[in-house]
C-alpha cells in the first residue's frame, strides 16, 4: 500500500522540533499519573492507560489535574529521558504551557484540521513549531 | 504579541538570563491565550514547592541573575530545622530539593513569607490591582473577596510575572471574562467554615471549570470561610473566580455578575447536598495516629479555637497533633497564648510547612485526621478521614473517631 503524507499549518506556542509515532487520547492527560521512569500511563481508568508516551508525539485535548503535580509529572519523565516528543492539544492552559517551557518540549494548537480526525496512533508525526507545520505520514 | 522595546531587550538577553527565560515563559502563555499585550502587576505570589520541576525553574531564574522587580512571596515548604531535629526519616534527597528551593526563592529576592495565605498579611492586593497569584485558595480568594485581578497561575508563571513586573493580558485580567458562567442557588443553611468547605467542594466537583454566583447566602460569610470555599472549590475543581453578590466586592448584583448574560447552569445546593459531600469525605471510623490542621494554614482567629478547645485538655499518647500556620500568625498566637495551650496538650504548631512536602513520611502508614478535604487529596497518608474541628479536637484527645 502506498503511504500517504499530509502537511498542516498549526500554532505555535513553545518552539523547537519533534518527531515520532502518534499517540491519540480522546481524555485529557495528566502526566503525574505516569511512570516517570518508563513512560507507561498508570491512571487506571483512562484509554491509554498500560500506553508508552515515551518519544512520542502526544495528541490530547488539555491537561488536567492541579498545576504543582502536572508540572512536576511532565518534569520528571523529561529526567528519565521518557517524556513526548511534541505535545499536539485542542485547549491549551497556562500550566500545560509552563509543564512544556520547562522540559522543552514542541506544543501547539489550532491546527487547520481537527487533529482528532487527522491523526491516528501509530502514524508518523513530525511537528516543526518554529515553522508552524505538523506533517502526518501514514504507511 | 505586541513587545516594547524594554520587552524586546529583555527577550534578547540583554538583562541577563534569568529575566530573559522568565520573559520567554510569559510570552509563550501570552502566545497561547492570544495575549495583545504584556501589563504592569503590582504583586505577585508563587505557590514555591520542594518539587523538582519548581527547583529547576526558580534556580534557571537565580543563576541567571534574575530579581523580582514588584513584591512576591512564597509559598510553604517546610520547616527543615524543626522536622530534621524531629525525625531522621527524611530522605536527604528530597530535603536537599526543598533547601535548594527556598535558598533560591531568595537569592531572586522574594519575600520569604512561606504561607498559602499571603494574602492576609504578607503580600495584600488591593481592590482593582492586576497581580500573578498561584496557589489554590489565593486565585479565586484575590479574584473575589479582595476584588483584584489574576489569573489561574502555576508557581513557574506567578515568579516569571513577578520577576518581569508584568503578565500578559488574557484572560481573567480582562473585564469581560469575569462574567458569571453558573448560577448556584444556597438553599443549605451555612453554619461554620466546615460548611463552606463542604459547599465548596461540592461547587467545584459539580462545576469543574467556570465563576459560580452563589445567591441565597444569609450572612457575611468570615475570612476563614471565605478561605476554605476558595481552597475547595479550587481543588475538586478549577474555579478561580466567584461571586456572592452583596458579600463579594465586584458585582452588587446576580445581573451584574453575569453581566446580562444567562446562566450556562443552574444548580441548587441544600443540606442533602452537603451531607452527601460529609458522607463522601468521611470514608471510616476507628483509631487514628494523628490530626493535620490548617491546609490551608491557620489563621491566628483558628489557633485561637484550636487551644479554646484544647484548654486544660491532654491529647492521647498514640495521636500526634499538628496545626500549620504563617509565621505572622504564630508570632501572635504565641503573644496571646494560643501556641502555650496548643503545646500543653501536646500538640504542634509549625510553620513555613505544607502538608504536601516530605516532612511527613513518618506518617505515610498512619491513620490520621483533619478537617481539610486538601489536606486528604494529597495522598501522603495511609488513610485521612475529614471531619469539623471540633470532631478532630476530640478525636485527638480520646485516641479514635466514631
């Protein structure tokens, strides 16, 4: 089957240039409710949970949960060198901005399409923030 | 985003580093919300932790040089030469974090208030003012009560604003976005500031994400009840703003506080309601090791009640009893002889300390009691039963709670 490659102008919020394979959650994300040292979301009840986010480009409508465990739960898998490669969200809060400034991570929002109906996990993501283009390869 | 040239120097790094990345913080938020501008805050309060994330930001900050141009204070960490004198169960890695942390609070000059209700004595917003505060009860308490302005920071964005003076202009700083989403009507009579905890974990969990206007409230409600609606509705939810029209400063009116508006909702809160918030929070009975007051910290009017009820009293031998309170507070309480009873009877009253921080491993087994759903949400403890003052007080004395 021939693979196919589309290229969406997004906003940036926190610079730089991730790549990796997609992983879509339909439920917002907190980050302290994962393993810091592997990655593997822990909160039981939620569809990703037993999921790697480790170099992956995360698609996720918002963060949750209150500032202080958010911040640290995204800081700490970035120390285990386990965190996302780019963070792609629908509704973005001041914490989810702060969480990505610290660890460095890509983020942004407002993609021309909705990225829920765009992306699929497993795809190959590359956001490029400082360029303003997520491009989506599908094998 | 529109920048002024000091801006724009300051991006460049031109004023060092520290205030360069506290900058680029505030402009990415800015970037997000669409922010036109940046404007002047008069203050700023950053909710300081011994978090990892926290130590890497606030010490980015200090190396580079970083000062805090308008008063910022701090929250609570703990109080390492009274806990380490205590125990010797503190791991030294996580005790290294938190010296780290409060020495870097005041190398970029903060004020070292450590309390999570500066906002009584240490650093006071006046009505109209634009400030950064993080921390739970202080948003929606600045928002509300006091009437000032700020958004829903994290510490990381309350230190940026204070460092730089300034915020971007989004959201609750600007008028139109402090409309009333939801309209609440009290039908349960409110008797004390256990209740308003209740009504205020229950707004929060029910509303989740928006400004209640809460009518049907018979009385002025006091500052401790005022707190403790705060600190609830901002932790089973995210509210950061309220209004009791007639009790709170902005809006004299429901229509006001809507601002012409309709509702999104309505909800009705009656004593069932409440009860049901209790029932939820007071998971079991039994013997307990320990009580936990103030998260948020006491006020000196709540030491007061606290060595009221405790005057002439002994708490029993197996049960630990803390209070944690502001330095201000203390030093009063001290004077009026609140800390003396409290001591007495055998219990604690600290300060500087949160009730998230590693000083407490020696109870993460332990059974305990306290009557802050905060305090339980924190998960520190084996198991935290919720419950009035008065209940702990007596619990604490005969060693269990029925």
């Amino acid at each position: 089957m021939k693979s196919s490659e589309i290229t969406l102008k997004c906003h940036k919020i926190i610079g730089g240039y991730g790549e990796g394979e997609a992983l879509v959650s339909h439920e917002p994300i907190c980050f302290y409710l994962t393993d810091p040292k592997t990655g593997v979301v822990r909160e039981r009840s939620h569809e990703l949970a037993g999921k790697i986010l480790a170099n992956k480009v995360l698609v996720f409508p918002s963060g949750k949960a209150s500032s202080v465990v958010q911040i640290d739960g995204l800081f700490k898998l970035a120390s285990h060198n386990v965190a996302p490669k780019a963070l792609i969200v629908k509704d973005v809060e001041t914490v989810l901005v702060v969480s990505a400034f610290l660890v460095k991570v890509p983020l942004v929002d407002r993609l021309e399409k909705d990225p829920f109906e765009i992306i699929r996990t497993g795809d190959f993501v590359k956001v490029d923030a400082e360029k303003c283009r997520v491009t989506i390869i599908r094998k | 985003m529109y920048l002024t040239k000091e801006e724009e120097r300051i991006l460049a790094g031109e004023f060092g580093e520290g205030t360069q990345k506290a900058l680029e913080l505030l402009v990415a938020i800015g970037d997000a919300y669409d922010a036109e501008k940046m404007i002047p805050i008069s203050r700023a309060h950053a909710a300081s932790s011994g978090q990892e994330g926290d130590l890497y930001f606030v010490e980015l900050l200090a190396d580079g040089g970083a000062r805090c141009r308008v008063p910022t204070s701090t929250n609570p960490v703990y109080d390492i030469g009274y806990f380490h004198r205590l125990f010797d169960s503190i791991p030294e890695d996580e005790a290294e974090v938190a010296r780290r942390v409060m020495e870097a609070y005041k190398r970029v000059g903060a004020i070292l208030s450590w309390s999570c209700v500066p906002y009584l004595a240490e650093n006071i917003p006046l009505h109209g003012e634009n400030v950064a505060f993080s921390e739970s009860s202080a948003t929606p308490y600045v928002n509300s009560v006091i009437g000032a302005r700020t958004n829903r920071e994290a510490a990381q964005s309350a230190l940026a604003a204070g460092v730089i003076g300034k915020a971007p202009e989004y959201g609750l700083l600007i008028r139109e976005n402090r409309k009333g989403t939801h309209l609440v009507k009290v039908e349960a009579i409110l008797k004390d500031e256990f209740d308003y905890t209740l009504l205020g974990y229950y707004v929060g969990k029910r509303i989740g994400y928006g400004i209640p206007v809460l009518t049907g409230i018979l009385r002025q409600p006091s500052t401790e009840e005022f707190i403790n609606f705060c600190a609830m509705s901002n932790v089973s939810g995210a509210i950061s703003m309220f209004y009791m029209p007639g009790f709170t400063v902005e809006a004299s009116t429901v229509e006001e506080a809507f601002q012409g508006d309709v509702p999104k909702d309505k909800i009705t809160v009656t004593d069932h309601e409440l009860r049901q918030a209790c029932g939820e929070l007071q998971t079991t009975s039994g013997g307990i090791d320990f009580v936990m007051l103030g998260c948020p910290h006491y006020t000196l009017k709540q030491l007061g009640d606290v060595a009221r009820l405790l005057n002439g009293k002994k708490i029993h031998d197996g049960v630990s009893f803390w209070v944690c309170s502001s330095a201000t507070a203390k030093v009063l309480a001290e004077r009026n002889g609140y800390v003396g009873v409290i001591e007495k009877a055998g219990g604690h009253v600290v300060v500087d300390t949160c009730i998230d921080e590693p000083c407490w491993i020696a109870y993460k087994d332990k059974v305990g009691m306290t009557d802050s759903p905060k305090c339980a949400y924190y998960r520190r403890f084996k198991e935290v039963m919720v419950a009035r003052l008065q209940d702990c007080v007596e619990a604490a004395i005969r060693g269990r709670w029925e």
